[in-house]
C-alpha cells in the first residue's frame, strides 16, 4: 500500500492535497485495493456545491458501488473528465492521474479535521 505523505485523509478513505484554498481529491491506494477493478464513476459537474463528510458521487467496481465523500465544504472548480471516461486509471494511478475533483474550500480550517499520513496508515491496520 502507498501512503504518501503531505496528504490529509479521510476515515472513508478519501485523500486531499492542499494548494493554496483548492482542494484535489481521491480516493487513497487503500481503498481502490479493497475495490477492485473500478468500472464507472459518477462525479457532479463543475459548480455543484459539496459538504464535508457528505457523498457527491459514486464509484462503481467489479465488488461494490460505494459513495466518495468530500473531505471539505466548498464548490467543485474542476472534474477529471479522464476518469469519468477511464475509471480504470484510479487503479493504476490513485494520487496522480486518478484525481477526481478540485473543491474551492469554504473554510480552510475543516483541513485540521482530517487525519495525517500516519494516523490514516494506521487506520488501515487496525
């Protein structure tokens, strides 16, 4: 498993990284694992407003359909069409190419509320 560091993650398995008040989300390696091959993904278009902890869309596998969680409150700002057309890419890729949305935080504060590399590695373990 990969668990890079400078990341925040969510306990539903979402990571953020933080450039300046944007926001890019996944899903973390931890997760696409337990998945399996991911065959769909519905992601809100750009402009849709999201709510930390709240589903905005799904992500369909050969297991599951499970729902991916915004990790803060904000505005989508930008949707990987790359993954929506290749969701396979998540797999292969989950902390680069396999992004999902770019979230303009309402309150850069809720980032405190995520869980660090460590702690998130460890959650995983447990």
């Amino acid at each position: 498993m990969d668990f890079p560091e400078g990341l925040y993650y969510s306990k539903d398995h979402e990571w953020g990284k933080v450039e300046g008040n944007i926001v890019i989300v996944g899903i973390t390696d931890y997760a696409q694992d337990a998945l399996g091959d991911i065959v769909f993904l519905e992601l809100p278009p750009v402009g849709t407003d999201v709510e930390a902890n709240v589903p905005f869309g799904t992500i369909e596998s050969v297991k599951s359909v499970s729902d991916v969680y915004s990790p803060v409150t904000g505005k989508i700002t930008e949707v990987n069409d790359a993954v929506t057309d290749a969701p396979e890419i998540i797999n292969q890729d989950p902390y680069g190419e396999g992004w999902m949305v770019k979230i303009e935080m309402n309150n850069p504060d809720e980032i405190k509320d995520l869980i660090s590399t460590e702690e998130y590695q460890k959650s995983t373990e447990e």
